[in-house]
C-alpha cells in the first residue's frame, strides 16, 4: 500500500476550512498541517480537523508534499513560488494572480511540478458532462448572481466571480477573444461589484456574461448554442436541460415530428465539485491522469479576466 499523500493549507479562512474539512475525509491523504497569519483560527480549525499547527510557512513545507494556498490572492505568488522552490506540488485558489507577471513567474517555477488552480466550477459534474458532449459553440449566455458576503473583496467581482465562467468559456472554446466589450459599477466595496461582459472569439463564437456580488438572490446559469443543439447548466442545481434539432436544412417543417427539436438527456451524478478537484490534484500529484486545470490554463482565465477588467475601465472613463 502506497503511502498517504501529505497535504497542508496555507491560509485557513473561509475558503480554506472547506479544503481542510475534505482533505481530513479524502482517501489516500494526510491532511498534514496548516497555516495561517492568525493562528487562532489555524487552531481552531485543528481542534476540528485533528493535525498540526505551523508557525510559518517554512516549518509546513517541511512536513508535506504538497500544499493547498488559499490566502488572500495578493499573497499567491510569493507563497506559490516559495512552496514549489521547497520541491512541493501546489493547488492554488483563484485567481491565481493579481496580474499575468505574477502568473507568468507560478508557472516558470512550477518546472516538473503540479501547479493546479482552483477553478471549482470545472469540477461540476453537470460542467463535465457538458463538456463530454458539446462541440464548439456559436453562442454563450451566463449569468453569476450572488448575495453579497465580506469575502474576497481584495478582487473585482470579475476576478472574483466571472473569472468561473471564462474558465468554462475557455475549456468550451480555447480559441483566442478577438474583442472584449464591457461595463461594470461599484456598489458596496471600492472596486467593481456588478459587471456585464460581451466576447467576440476567434472561432465566431459571442459569449454574454453577467455577474453580480450585491444580489438578493443567487443564480448561475450558463446557456451553451451549438450548430444543432442547445443546453441550460444550472450550476447549483448540477442540472443540464439539452435539446436538439432532429432534422437541419432549409424549409424545416416544425410540425412534422420528424423534424421537431427533441430533448437530449444527460445524466448527471451529483457531487460536491471542491471534492472533485481535491481528489484530481491528488491524483495528478501521484502522476495519475486527471481532468484539472493547470496553471497555464488558468494564466489564460486570468489573462481574460483582465482584459474584461480593461474594457470596464475604458468604459468607465
């Protein structure tokens, strides 16, 4: 029997109690120590989830081999870079930079490494059923509404939230955005907390994204148009609706049932998607085939990200 992968979390807030919770349940893993700035609530968290408390950062990367950094995103890049200098695989939150030069210099240290970011949507299983079967889209609607909470506010909504649904654009279509049209205001913090989003790809696609951290009520939906078929993903919910056009050509009779749109099933077993993506960091970091996003794909989601950000601005001026 192989011996338990050991895993620290670097950060032990909101985000990162739930990776300490699962990592505590996953088999095959040592949740090996943890970390924080404030190590009341590392020690808190540890009377919960039974392991060892670090003081700092080089005392937890001596004891594991891999870590989960889930600080604040301005601190990724010195603790990503720190944790793959000590020889250790890393699984960091997103986003995973605050500009592309810190992303840039994660993914040059990772060299033989696991770098893996944190896009949890990914690991949805209604996102990977739907990635299992659709084509490259014509047409992409999304919207990622949420009540507001005191939580990643040292980003944008667009990192914050939106950067999701770029990640799934991108997995959908990784053609290049060929032009960015976009508005965004500020609400209740200093920076952007409700943004609208409009991408012109390079395969054709248009892609519409809205999403909202000052809501009254939280929605996420992606809506997904193929040459043939259609699908409606409640990311909630793990649910897709898909539908297709049983005939194509010119002078399609919809009242001839065999013409008609039909509905396509598409089973879906749910799980918990931060699970999922545990389990395939995991299973990456043991050399094991796994869908995951690295982080040259999730440099991509921040690069688009940004260019968003840009196009709010100018529009802001």
């Amino acid at each position: 029997m192989s011996e338990p992968l050991r895993v620290g979390v670097i950060g032990n807030g909101v985000m990162g109690g739930h990776h300490v919770r699962l990592l505590s349940e996953l088999p095959g893993v040592q949740l090996a120590g943890l970390c924080d700035v404030r190590r009341e609530v590392a020690e808190g968290l540890a009377s919960t989830y039974p392991t060892a408390v670090f003081g700092d950062v080089p005392s937890l990367l001596a004891e594991v081999d891999a870590v989960v950094v889930a600080a604040p995103t301005s601190e990724h890049a010195g603790l990503v870079c720190q944790a793959l200098a000590a020889g250790r695989h890393v699984l960091v939150e997103k986003p995973m930079a605050t500009n592309l030069a810190e992303a840039d210099r994660m993914v040059a240290a990772a060299s033989g490494l696991v770098l893996g970011v944190g896009h949890v949507e990914f690991y949805n299983p209604a996102v990977q059923a739907l990635l299992a079967v659709a084509g490259v889209p014509r047409f992409v609607e999304v919207e990622r509404i949420s009540a507001f909470t005191p939580r990643s506010l040292d980003v944008d909504v667009i990192l914050d939230l939106m950067i999701h649904d770029l990640q799934i654009v991108q997995a959908l279509d990784p053609s290049a955005v060929a032009e960015v049209r976009a508005v965004g205001v500020d609400v209740l913090t200093p920076r952007v907390d409700i943004a609208s989003a409009r991408l012109q790809l390079a395969s054709g696609c248009v892609v519409n994204l809205t999403a909202s951290r000052v809501s009254d009520q939280t929605v996420r939906r992606l809506r997904v148009f193929l040459a043939r078929d259609y699908y409606s993903l409640d990311y909630r919910d793990q649910a897709i609706k898909g539908f297709r056009l049983a005939r194509e050509g010119a002078g399609l009779d919809l009242r001839d049932p065999s013409q008609a749109i039909v509905p396509v099933g598409l089973e879906v077993e749910k799980a918990e998607p931060l699970r999922r993506e545990l389990e395939a960091f995991a299973r990456v970091c043991r050399g094991q085939p796994s869908p995951w996003v690295d982080g040259a794909a999730g440099r991509q989601a921040l690069a688009t990200a940004l260019l968003v950000r840009a196009a709010v601005e100018e529009a802001r001026r």
